[in-house]
C-alpha cells in the first residue's frame, strides 16, 4: 500500500505508522480518540517526519518527555508543522494549528495531513510494506526480473554499453514485463475466468478499468520499442512499426503522446481501497469464489501472491516511470537532440502522478467525511466522559 486508503482513514494511518516503523505494532488502538489523543504531544509525528527525511527535524529541538504540557506539546507539533511546510511543501491551508491537535479538534485535518504525507516522494520510495506483501518485492519479481525465455530478436540481443543505454533497456525491458507479464497475465488468468464465477458489479469493482489500461500499454508498448530501436540505431522490419506513431518520433514523444490516456490510472488507482475490501469480502462470504480465486492464483504464481497484490502492480508502474525518465535525461548530454523531449516527458509523467494522486486524495476526502458522520455518535459519548473533545469539519 503506498499510500493511505480504505474504508476507515484512521485505521488505515495507524497501519501506516506501524509499517514506517514510528509505532509498535504491539500497541492497540481501538478507537480514533486514543490515536488523537497519541498524536497530542508531537513527539510521535517528528519521528515520522525525521523518518521521511533524516534530520528534517532536528532531535535537540524534540521535546521528548513533554508530560502533556501545553508549551512543550505544542513547540513539537510547531516543529512538524514547520518541517511539512519547508521540507513537504504543503500548504498553511492543508494543515491544523497546533492547539486543534493538543485540544483535539478538527481532527480530520490531522488525517489529511498524514494522508498527504504518504503520498510525497520519500514515502513512496519507502515503498512500505502492504498488510499482506511488499509490493515492490511483487513489482521486482514480475516486471523487473530477466525473461530468459524471450524469443531471440534484434533488442534480446542488443548488449548496452553506455549508462544511456542502459536506462533506455531497462525502460523497455520492463514495458515489456509489465504488458507481457503482468496485465496479460491478469486478464487472462483472473478478469476472463472471474467473469463466469462473480456477480458483474463484482467483477466491475474489483478490475475496474484495467481493460483500458491493458489496450493503453499494448499501443504504448508498440510505441516505445520503436522509438527505443529507432534511437540506439537498431534495424527493426516494417512490420513491426506501430501504426499510431510517425516516423522519427523520440522516446520523450511516446510519453507525451499518450499522457492524455494515462489519466485512465486515475479511477484505477482511486478504486484500488475498495477492490481489495471486496475480494476479502467475497473469499470470506462465498466458498466458490474463494476456490476459484485460489485456483487462479495457484495457475500463475503457485499462490505466491494474491489476487489483491497483483492488482497494485498498475499503479507501482505509472509511479516509476519519472524515475526511469529521470536517469535517463541524466545520462543525457544537455544538447543531445532529444534531451528536451525527454525533460518533457518526464514533467508530463510528473502530471500524470500529480493527477493520479489528487484523485486518490480527493476519495479519502470524501470517506473521511462519511467516516466522521458515522463515527459522531460514539465520538459525543466519548467527549461526556472526558476533557477533551474531538471536533470534525
């Protein structure tokens, strides 16, 4: 999971806490009030930011034994606050005062920020343990793994010998796994034969559109390996040129081309929270569906990883392509004719996570909001009995 999602926000930045190493999984936390009530010395969420980014905090400054007074609980929340603006970039309007953490208030505000933290580049490249699997492990296994069985040919035997032509391989190489290996491999040994077991909603809500995204990177695919062979000088037969691409494109032009069709990874990775909740949902309500998945995943991986696990593999591979750009316009000599269309690929993937990322915000947003309508109940019973109250929006 590389950033925070499912049906109870809360829970789910716990979770996150645990995964990054800032709170001991032995600790129960059975209510949104005992987390707030956590959080209310800073303490915590400086070692999360430190965490992220070494040092962003300085140790001196944390007060570690603040004992609930509100100057020293509140110079530590100060301190985070601080580091999320100039180390995070956000913004004083994404964030809480001080006093609404220490007085727990407006709580949700607290949630998005940790919401938004998950979502910034050093988190992502934590690439944090899921409940279940690491799913970088699954991404370096499927897609970034050497196919020894690959049908020789003009790339299979092209052996790089430059850092530019490195990069360059493993973007194609890895293209190539992702739509040999793991889209095809997903809807042929789960979306086809899941159709004739679940319900269509079912089906609906656990693929999503991947459908899209699988006719997306087939043409993409085509694309790129034109324009990876057409740069290294490599002879490729007619036939084999994509249809939807001039001759004489760059590598950059693929990406641009095709930024537009990326936006589908937005309601793909938006839904992921809830097509994971439904595939344990129905392996625990429905035996055959259960059976069925498990013969499915026993077909491919040996039941290595499930179904869920797999389905996260889109969205590791649309966040990895700026970094793959990246190394590549670094080994790119600054007047290299397709330096420039690179730097534009690279800020047009950048557009693409950003667009990706804000729809997955604006989700959390909106169970965030149901959560607290149906958690204000328990939350005023708690505030008769105690000091403090939690106040939402």
């Amino acid at each position: 999971m590389h950033a925070l999602e499912g049906n109870e926000l809360w829970k789910e930045c716990i979770r996150w806490l645990m995964d990054m190493g800032v709170l001991d999984h032995r600790i129960a936390l059975n209510s949104m009030l005992e987390f707030a009530t956590m959080l209310r010395d800073g303490v915590l969420l400086c070692r999360l930011l430190n965490e992220l980014a070494p040092n962003c905090v300085e140790e001196k400054e944390i007060q570690r034994r603040p004992h609930m007074s509100e100057f020293t609980c509140h110079k530590n929340i100060c301190l985070f606050l601080g580091a999320c603006r100039t180390v995070f970039n956000l913004k004083q309007e994404q964030m809480f005062e001080a006093w609404e953490l220490f007085r727990l208030q407006d709580f949700a505000k607290v949630l998005s920020v940790l919401s938004m933290l998950s979502y910034s580049e050093p988190a992502l490249a934590k690439d944090v343990k899921n409940e279940d699997e690491e799913p970088q492990f699954i991404y370096d296994h499927i897609v970034c793994r050497k196919d020894s069985q690959r049908k020789h040919d003009v790339w299979s035997s092209f052996s790089p010998s430059t850092k530019r032509e490195h990069c360059m391989k493993e973007l194609l190489d890895t293209e190539q796994n992702y739509v040999e290996k793991a889209l095809n491999m997903i809807i042929n040994k789960f979306y086809e034969p899941l159709q004739k077991v679940i319900r269509e909603t079912d089906h609906k809500l656990i693929f999503m559109n991947i459908m899209t995204l699988w006719n997306l990177h087939h043409s993409f695919y085509s694309d790129l390996r034109h324009a990876v062979l057409k740069t290294l000088g490599l002879n490729q037969p007619v036939e084999g040129r994509p249809n939807s691409l001039s001759l004489g494109r760059t590598i950059g032009d693929v990406f641009v081309q095709h930024k537009e069709k990326f936006i589908a990874y937005g309601p793909y990775c938006m839904g992921l929270g809830d097509s994971r909740a439904r595939i344990i949902e129905l392996e625990k309500g429905d035996a055959n569906v259960k059976a069925k998945i498990y013969e499915c995943t026993a077909s491919v991986n040996d039941n290595q990883f499930k179904l869920q696990d797999l389905l996260c593999l889109p969205m590791q591979r649309v966040l990895k392509y700026h970094i793959l750009l990246s190394e590549m316009i670094k080994s790119t000599a600054i007047d290299a004719p397709d330096r420039k269309s690179l730097e534009m690929a690279k800020e047009a993937m950048d557009d693409v996570n950003s667009y990706v990322n804000e729809m997955k915000r604006d989700n959390e947003t909106k169970q965030l909001i149901s959560e607290v309508q149906s958690s204000i109940t328990e939350l005023t019973m708690v505030g008769a009995t105690s000091c403090f109250s939690l106040v939402f929006l």
